[in-house]
C-alpha cells in the first residue's frame, strides 16, 4: 500500500467522513456537540487551506506493507 501526501482534490473524498464523525459525535452528546446543518461543507475550506500550508515543503510517500 502507498501512502501520499494528500492534496487539494483529495478534499471532496474526506468530506463524507467529516460528516459522518460530526453526526456520531452529535449522536453521543447533541447538546455538546450541536452542529449546524451540513458541517463538513464548514471544513472544505479549512481544509483545503491546511493543505496548502503544509504542501510546502512537500512530503515524499511511503509505502507501507501489511
């Protein structure tokens, strides 16, 4: 298996599992963690805007094998 450093277009992948831990977190306490509708639409962004600023410099892969 290789393992990349991740970039922009890798984002749209992750979201669906911001979503999905936003909702089990909310599932175990809705009053400590009450989200807004739709929260990972609130980190593409950020996410985006950490990996730029950690694409420098950029990290070579790694494979890694099981």
């Amino acid at each position: 298996m290789l393992i990349r450093t991740a970039t922009t277009t890798d984002v749209p992948a992750v979201l669906p599992m911001v979503a999905k831990i936003c909702a089990l977190h909310e599932s175990w306490d809705s009053a400590k963690y009450a989200f807004l509708a739709h929260p990972e639409q609130r980190y593409e962004q950020w996410l985006i805007r950490l990996q730029i600023a950690m694409a420098l410099p950029t990290l070579p892969a790694y494979a890694v094998y099981f």
